[in-house]
C-alpha cells in the first residue's frame, strides 16, 4: 500500500470511530455535503456563496464569490453582500467546503485552478488565502470538478486530461492545506465484469458502507464546447461518460463498474441508518438510476424513472434530495424547469410537481428543513442559453410540500456579476466552528 | 559595399550561422515517399527537433495554459482529433475547420485546408496567434513567454546560437513537424517493393477500383516511385456546400451507446452562437470556381484520422465511400469528377480495404517518440 493510500485508510478508520454517531443524521444534501463535514446547518442559513463565471464585458469580467445575505431578519436579506474576484475567467464551476466546514475550496474547469476560501473568519466576507496552480502539471488532469472532504483532507474529482482533452481522467487527494497526496486515475479497464470508460464527474461516500460512488461526465473537449456545436457533432456526442464506478473507500480500489448510460451526473446518497442506496440522474437519457446493494452485498445500478420527455433532452443537471430521503428536486436545463419526484417508492419515483423557473436553470440546493430552494442559472459558459434567453441569477423559493412560491431573484446580469453556477450555504455560527477530530485547522 | 548591401550580406550570414547549428540529422523517406523537403535555411538538426517537440506539447504557449499544438493534433489519434469533427480552441472557442493531420505534413505544398500558407515555419503562428484557437495576443508575446520559462534556457541558443524569435520559434516546430514522415505501408510493400503478399486480393482489386472506376486517383495521385495521395489541389465536392448553403438540416443525436434522438438546426437556436460561415478556398483567391473547394488531403494513414472532409462530417471510411459514390453533393462550383459511380457494395469494401492498407509502419515509433515531451502545464 502506498504511504498516501495508508495514511487515508488510517484517517478513515479515525474518522469512522469520531463520526460514528454523528454520520447518520446526515441524510440530506444540504445540499450535497460530505458526509465526513462538521456543522451542518440545520436552521435558517445566513448567507449562500455563489461561485459565479465572469463574463467579458459585464462589470470586471472576472470569475467571482458572491455572498448573498439570505437571513430574512436581515436588513440585507436577498442583497449580494460581498463579490470577491479571482482574476480572469476560468469555468468557474463546483465548490466544496473542508471537513471542519472552514474552507471552501472552488474550481475552474477551464485552466483548472482551484481556490481556497477562508469563510469562517468572516463568513460574510470570504478570503481567498490560496490558489493550486499546478494540478494539471502534478497529475496529467484537467477541470477539477467536485470537492469533496474527507477527514483532513479533500478530494477532487476532474473531468478531462492534459493529453487530448478527452474524458479519461482521474481523483486528486489534497490535505486540507492544499498540498498534494496523491492521484487515482479512473478505471478504463473490465472491474466487476463492465469496462470503465476513464470519466468522471461526481463523487458520493456511504462511510458505513466503506463505499464511494463516481460518476462520469465528458471531457474538456465537450464541456468548454458551444452546445449547438456539440449537439451537431456526431463524434463529440460519443465522448460522454455511461458508467458509475464503486470504490472502496479506504484503499480507493474501484470494485465494480457499472453501467449507467447517458452521462450520470450528482450522487445523492440516503445516509439513513440500515440504508443501502443512492440516486442519481442521466443528463442526456433524462433518467433517474437507483444504485442499491442487494442481500449479496453486491451493488447494481437499476433504472426507475424518466425525467420529462427523454425525446426532447431536457438535460436534467442537478438533483437535491430531502432530509428524510423521501423527495428529489431535479432541475432540467433545457426547459428551465424545476421538478419534484416522490421517491417514497424508490422503484418507481413519481413526478409530483413541476414548475418553469426561467428560460434555464441549474443548480437546485434546498435548506435542511426542505422549506427553502435555491435555483441558479448557469450550466457551463459555452453551453448556457444566448440572447434573451440567456437569463443569469439566483433566485429563493419557499416550499409548503405543493407549492414553490419565489421570495425574490437576483439578476446577476443587472448586479455586474456574471453566470450565477454553484451554491454553498454559509452561517455566522461557522466562525466558531472546529474539525471533527476538536483540532483547529488553518492555512498556513 | 553600399550600407543596405552590406546590412543584406550579414543577414545571409546570420541566416547561414543559423542554419549550421546543432547536430544534424539526415532524413531517410521510408519506401513509397519522395525525399522529404527540407529547406536551405532550416537543415534539421536534433537540437531543433528536440526543441521543436517541447513546444509542440507545451500548454504554456497559450495565455492561460490550456492549448498547446497537440491539443487538437493528439499523437494516438493520428495527429488530429479523433473525438472532434471540428476543432476546439482557447476558452471553447469554436473553430470551423478540423485538425489536418500532420502526417507527412513536410510534403505538402498548401498548408490548412484552405491553403494560404507555403511552409511550416509560417504555418505555425497560424493557429499561435488566432484567437479562436491558442489565443496569443502577439509575436512578441509569445516570445516573451518562452523567455520568461526556465526549461527553455540555453535551447533556443544550442539549436540555433540565438534565442527565441519568431522565425527560431517556427523554425523549431517545423523540424519536429517535419519528422512526422509516415510510409512503408502494405500498399507501399507491395506496389513499389513489388511484394506480392503484402496485400490481400480484395486489397488489391481496392486499388484497381481506386485507381479506375471509383476515380479517386485523379485527385488524391500515386506515381511511379512514390505516392503521396494529393495533387496539392482545391476541390468542391459538395461537403462545404452542404454545410454552408443547407436548409434546416436534421441531425441524429447519441444520448447514450444505441440510443439517439433527432434534432433539427433550428431547435438548437436557443443554445448556438450562430455557426460560422466557410467558403473554403475562396476565401484566400476570392475566385469564385474556388467556393467551397478544400485541399485534396493525402490519405496515408487515413485509417488512423477519422472523422473525414474539412468539417469531420463523415465519420467513417464506409461513408465516405458512400458520400463519393453518390456523387457528392450538387451545386454550380461542384468538381466536375464528381458523380455517381455505381459501386456495388463489394467494390466498396474492397475499395475501404484498400485504404486502410495505406498506414504506415512507424506510428507507434513516432507516439513513442511525441510522447517524450511534457504538456508543460
């Protein structure tokens, strides 16, 4: 065992006794957290931190952290409170917070940097206190895509290559720091009987179950590519990821590919004591796909619902999950619809509640309680809408269990802003908050 | 001696010193190519090729690291792009065209496919300093990027006792390029080295037909001695037309392997920047018999460099095959050797045989030997 693989297998173990107890509440999403991160907000969230692209010509055109004050005993509630600029345009794309929920790492999938953001010494005024330069370099990966924490250390999914551009890509270990532990090049290989196609997108942990989803998206080549283009280029249109992958979690070995066609994307897992399954979504078949472990232990990947009308592409993007594990908002892009699927019957999801949001979404994040939706807008720079359709924000939604009444939107267009893509929730209770293991971590 | 004749006299000089340094490296065409031109003022040398290879794969010849040659010109899919019909650069940006492959690239005579360039060493800042595709801003730019990087230290001055510039810059990537020679083929086996076994009978009669009915020779020409495929000539075959003057074409969209969903142009209005026009030749003549007409590329190791045309439309040898025996497709600049050859589906596949007994031997030397290079970034 490599001296990296060993030191993760340890800090699980650690990790696995520390958070025993603490892991299970973690059903819900909010959004998609780790499982390993401390201090989920439970109650009414402060602010969300939307990772925005810059766009040339609109304010200072750079890719930025907006801080929305979301608090509605605030005098500043729905107002973009802070804009921190990174410097140019990079695809700005997907963020993850540490394990200690004290940084908040955000990536580029263009020129793959990725951003370290201190959000508990102000939460409401992030600080950019390091930038990773050199992944591509280190690793021979490109386009850091999900963030994902593990005990003092986070993982990284990328999307592409620095040999063609291409899907084949692979998982980087950071140490909460930033610095380089290790990589893991996806499965390109027959695993469990399916070949791997090399892709990825998404990660997802069941700690109890020793157990690591990935899924797989497409590479540089595709996702920084006009999707008119894409759509009509026969050879491109091969190139998308139709497997998920199980891995085992503490020597990071993949177990079992499976076959999951049309580009699965976000892994929502149901954390709930004694439950052995996740969900997730197929952006171009538009389906829902139940990956479950049978009585053998072994894992399958099952289809159960459509999403829209497949025929159409509505390119279903991003799903949230409820606490309970009862409900899934999926957002499809294409219609800018916003749809709720009761997966009560994990076999046969049913569609309850659609609702048009925009001329296109993207992301859906929902608060703890299930009472609050967040929307954003932006898909990827090259593949959003054009013209009029082109609409940018971030918008709040109340929940009563029928309907989803809109509080307000932010025009992240008329504020200067940019492409509004991925969202974390912040709180000011962050500040004071510590690692799982009672150390406090900080960026030298 | 007047002042600009002695200012001329030392520049020939300079050129000269130049082109003297390093270690030389004699080029042997393999069997069924001619002697590979080399220019007066641009011997290869190892330290020039060496050179020319470092930046070839370097992603810091971009702005912001993402775009080297080698991007779109990927060794292990024939020095082109096999998972692209048209290219891709800087930022996503969308690029008309596909990626030629630059197999035996030191042979053609036109560069692009439109040919507006002569030689390598100009060709070269082409696609350095468009935006659309490696994105530099400038000559000087680049030039001072290179200088500012600690790997290229002492480089350019060991290859050509100078430091960067643009014309050691071209010069560099135009040896390496030049060294991408690929022959020795089982065609070449067996037409010119008179191997009898080298190609199968279906194979053969490909090349019957090839050369006969199915008229692709008179194009992509094979000579006495050696064969390069190309007349180094423009040619309307309909691909270009369709592109440009088609109505609502319907496209057959794979969502996942075996399943597809048909999508017409116009359904895609509200996610396409508007696709950029391409007249082809005539772009650079203003002529116009030379509408959408496309340099005759050579087809050695064609079966390596799919998707097929100027525009990757046609992803497979078969249908190119096919496009050609229904004659291409109609319009007033259309080559007149283009019309309908009454194949029948044996000739076809003898006809597909043929051309895929046209790749050479060294390929994999020659990723073996790209492989050497680091992305850089």
């Amino acid at each position: 065992m490599k001296s990296s693989q060993s030191f993760l297998a340890m800090a699980l173990a650690v990790a696995g006794l520390v958070l025993g107890a603490s892991i299970a509440p973690a059903r819900a999403d909010e959004t998609c957290n780790s499982p390993y991160m401390a201090n989920l907000i439970k109650g009414q969230e402060d602010y969300v931190h939307v990772w925005t692209l810059g766009v040339k010509g609109i304010g200072d055109g750079s890719d930025k952290l907006v801080t929305v004050d979301v608090n509605p005993a605030s005098p500043k509630y729905g107002k973009v409170i802070n804009a921190l600029s990174v410097g140019g345009r990079g695809e700005a794309h997907h963020m993850g917070f540490t394990d200690d929920r004290r940084f908040l790492w955000a990536g580029r999938l263009d020129d793959s940097k990725i951003f370290i953001f201190d959000i508990a010494t102000n939460p409401a005024k992030p600080k950019l206190v390091r930038t990773i330069s050199d992944l591509p370099r280190k690793t021979g990966f490109v386009g850091p895509h999900t963030f994902y924490a593990m005990p003092g250390r986070m993982l990284v999914q990328a999307l592409s290559n620095t040999k063609n551009h291409g899907g084949v890509t692979g998982l980087v270990l950071y140490t909460n720091k930033g610095n380089f532990v290790a990589k893991y090049p996806m499965p390109t290989t027959e695993v469990g009987g399916v070949k791997g196609d090399g892709y990825g997108y998404d990660i997802g942990i069941n700690p109890a179950k020793n157990v690591m989803l990935t899924s797989s998206f497409t590479g540089w080549n595709n996702y920084m590519m006009d999707m008119g283009k894409l759509i009509k280029d026969a050879e491109a249109m091969k190139r998308f990821g139709n497997t998920m992958v199980v891995w085992d979690v503490k020597s990071m070995k993949p177990q079992k590919v499976l076959s999951v066609p049309g580009s699965p994307l976000e892994i929502r897992w149901s954390l709930k004591d004694g439950d052995n399954w996740a969900i997730t979504a197929s952006a171009l078949t538009s389906t829902l796909t139940l990956i479950r472990q049978d009585d053998k232990g072994e894992w399958h990947a099952k289809q159960v619902a459509t999403i829209g009308d497949p025929a159409k592409i509505p390119l279903p993007v991003d799903i949230s999950i409820t606490a309970d594990a009862k409900g899934l908002w999926v957002n499809t892009f294409m219609d800018g619809t916003l749809r709720y699927f009761d997966i009560s019957n994990l076999e046969q999801p049913q569609e309850t509640f659609t609702k048009v949001v925009g001329s296109q979404n993207n992301m859906v994040s929902q608060s703890w309680d299930g009472k609050r939706v967040y929307v954003t807008s932006s898909l990827l720079a090259n593949w959003d809408k054009k013209g009029a359709d082109n609409q940018q924000y971030l918008a709040l939604y109340h929940w009563d269990g029928k309907d989803l009444a809109e509080q307000w939107r932010i025009d992240f267009y008329k504020e200067k802003l940019g492409r509004a893509h991925h969202m974390k929730f912040g709180a000011k209770a962050v500040k004071t908050a510590e690692t799982p293991q009672g150390g406090k971590l900080a960026l030298e | 001696m007047t002042r600009p004749r002695r200012l001329f006299a030392i520049a020939l000089w300079l050129a000269g010193q130049t082109a003297l340094a390093g270690t030389p490296v004699p080029v042997k065409a393999p069997l069924g190519l001619p002697p590979v031109p080399v220019p007066q003022d641009n011997p290869l040398t190892r330290e020039k090729i060496d050179l020319g290879r470092k930046l070839f794969f370097d992603r810091r010849l971009s702005p912001n690291n993402t775009m080297s040659c080698a991007m779109c010109h990927v060794p292990e899919q024939g020095f082109t792009s096999n998972e692209l019909g048209t290219a891709i650069g800087i930022e996503g940006q969308t690029v008309r065209r596909s990626a030629p492959t630059l197999y035996n690239a030191a042979y053609m005579l036109r560069l692009f496919h439109d040919g507006r360039e002569f030689s390598l060493e100009n060709q070269v800042w082409g696609p350095l300093l468009a935006g659309n595709e490696m994105g530099n801003p400038a000559v000087g730019y680049v030039i001072e990027r290179i200088r500012g990087l600690d790997d290229y230290r002492g480089l350019f001055e060991r290859a050509f006792e100078q430091g960067p510039s643009m014309g050691t810059i071209g010069m560099a990537l135009a040896s390496y390029e030049r060294t991408l020679v690929s022959g020795n083929s089982r065609f070449d086996r067996w037409y010119f080295a008179k191997d009898r076994d080298a190609l199968s009978a279906e194979e053969r009669e490909g090349f019957r037909l090839f050369s006969g009915k199915a008229g692709c020779r008179a194009c992509h020409t094979v000579g006495a001695r050696n064969a390069l495929f190309t007349d180094h000539g423009f040619h309307n075959t309909g691909v270009g037309y369709a592109r440009g003057m088609g109505g609502d074409r319907g496209y057959r969209v794979q969502l996942a392997p075996g399943k597809h969903a048909e999508v017409r142009e116009s359904e895609t209005a509200s996610y396409s920047e508007p696709p950029p026009n391409d007249v082809g030749r005539f772009e650079i003549t203003l002529d116009p018999a030379d509408r959408w007409a496309y340099r005759t590329p050579a087809l050695r190791n064609v079966a390596l460099t799919a998707p097929y045309m100027h525009d990757g439309s046609i992803p497979t040898l078969e249908e190119v095959v096919e496009f050609y025996d229904k004659g291409g497709v109609a319009n007033d600049a259309l080559d007149p050797r283009m019309k309908p050859l009454g194949l029948t589906d044996e000739q076809k596949r003898a006809l597909v045989a043929f051309l895929k007994a046209l790749t050479g031997d060294n390929v994999e030397a020659l990723i073996r030997d790209a492989r050497r290079a680091a992305p850089g970034s």
